[in-house]
C-alpha cells in the first residue's frame, strides 16, 4: 500500500503566507512581527512606536493573543488601524490569522504594520506570517538566561531587542553574559537596548524601522521576502 508522507507540515501556512506577503507587499506595507514572552513589554513598545513614527508614516497593527482585546484598546488609542485577533487556545499567530486580520484594515492608507505575536518565545518563530523581518523581544525582568535558553529566536530573528532597560538596576540580570550569550548563537544579530517607559533607545529602534523600510522598497526581494544583495 502506498503511504504518503506530509513533508512539509508548514507547507499551507507557507502558502497563505506568501499570499499576504505579495498582497503586503503591493500595497507598499512594511511589515514587522515582534514576538517576545508574556509580560515583555511588546504592547508597551507598539504604543511607543506608534507615537514616534506617527509623524512620518502611516502605521498598523495587528495583535494577537489567546483571549480579550486589551492590548487593542491600549494601541487604538495611537493609531485608526488596529486589529485584535484571539487565537483561543492557539499559542501563536499563524498565516491565515494575518489573511483574515488583513481583510479587516486597509492597507492601502498604511506605510507599516506591525504584528505583536502571542505572547510566547518559541512558536511563533516558525510560522511565516508574510512579515517582511522578525524581531525578537526579552527584558531585564525576564532573566538574563532566556536568550541562551531559546536559541531558536535568537538564530530566526532579524533584530533582538532588550526591553525595560530602566529596570536593569533593580534586578540580578547579567547584561554581559546575555550579550555573550546571543554573541554566540547569533553573531550577526543587531540587538538594541531600550526601555518604553524612558524612552532610551527608542531613537535607535526608530531608525531601524525607517532604515528597513527604505531598504526593501528600494531594493529587489526574493520570494522568501529576503533582500537580494
Ligand atoms: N518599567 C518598565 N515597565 C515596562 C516597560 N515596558 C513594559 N512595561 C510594563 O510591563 C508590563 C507588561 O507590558 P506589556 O506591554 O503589556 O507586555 P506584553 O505582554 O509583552 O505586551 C506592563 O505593566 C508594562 O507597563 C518598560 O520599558 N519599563
Ligand atoms: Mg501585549
């Protein structure tokens, strides 16, 4: 009897994702996923960002979580296309979340979107949601072993962030031994230290966004969204 094997069992996420992607990329959107634990400060971070870019471009968010559309409240406060997706007991977004979440805004009136991911260090890294780069979230709160202990978002990432940085002095966390550690798995990785509450840093994260975007719209893609050099 023949048996046939799924080898790919991201193959229809990959799919919608590339939908997205091009659908995205048409309209001229720069997208971004930021994913990073619960409590990370991924929320705190939109909200900044939403204030600082909103001067010179148009920005949206997606946001997902398990359950409520608190985060949404707090970033509609800054920005007219804000979409809550509940994935229910899922632990991540996936590609067709992003489709439906998409068919919901316009993103004809948008310059960039950021999707805040599920709170959760591991699964959203492999799932393809048609973002044009990943950023990958800790904080000071959250230990200064968390980037050794999950290598698959500190490989997968295209930027890391270490966030609540006015913390720093009032927790035991060993900033050289996390920069050591990320050195190690990633040594190309651009890792920015910043904090929402004080805005340190936010200057530089800002003008990443800025410095991506014009990159990738000047410059040709290939079809896993990667800039071709
Ligand atoms: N002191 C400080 N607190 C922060 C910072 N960023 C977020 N928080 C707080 O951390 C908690 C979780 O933040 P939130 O943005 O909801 O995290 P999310 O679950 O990753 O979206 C909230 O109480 C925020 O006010 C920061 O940079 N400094
Ligand atoms: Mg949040």
């Amino acid at each position: 009897m023949k048996v046939e094997v799924v080898q790919n069992v991201l193959k229809l996420n990959d799919e919608v994702a590339a939908i997205n992607r091009k659908r995205l990329r048409d309209a001229g959107v720069f997208t971004i996923d930021v994913m990073g634990a619960p409590g990370c400060g991924k929320t705190a971070l939109i909200e900044a960002t939403l204030q600082l870019l909103s001067n010179d471009l148009r920005v949206g968010v997606l946001v997902g979580d398990l359950a409520t559309q608190r985060d949404a409240d707090r970033l509609a406060r800054y920005s007219d296309h804000v979409v809550q997706i509940n994935t229910g007991k899922g632990c991540h977004l996936e590609a067709h979340h992003i489709l439906q979440g998409l068919s919901r805004i316009n993103i004809d009136r948008l310059d960039v979107l950021l999707i805040e991911n599920v709170g959760n260090l591991i699964c959203p890294v492999g799932f393809d949601l048609g973002q044009d780069l990943k950023v990958g979230m800790f904080c000071t709160t959250g230990g200064d072993d968390k980037a050794a202990k999950h290598p698959y978002i500190v490989c997968e990432s295209h930027l890391l962030l270490l966030g609540k940085m006015d913390l720093l002095q009032y927790v035991p966390f060993d900033l050289n031994l996390f920069r050591t550690d990320i050195r190690r798995l990633n040594p190309d990785v651009n890792v920015i230290e910043l904090s929402s509450a004080t805005g340190a840093g936010m200057d530089t994260w800002i003008r990443w966004i800025h410095d991506q975007r014009n990159q990738r719209l000047k410059r040709p893609l290939d079809t896993k969204g990667e800039v071709v050099s």
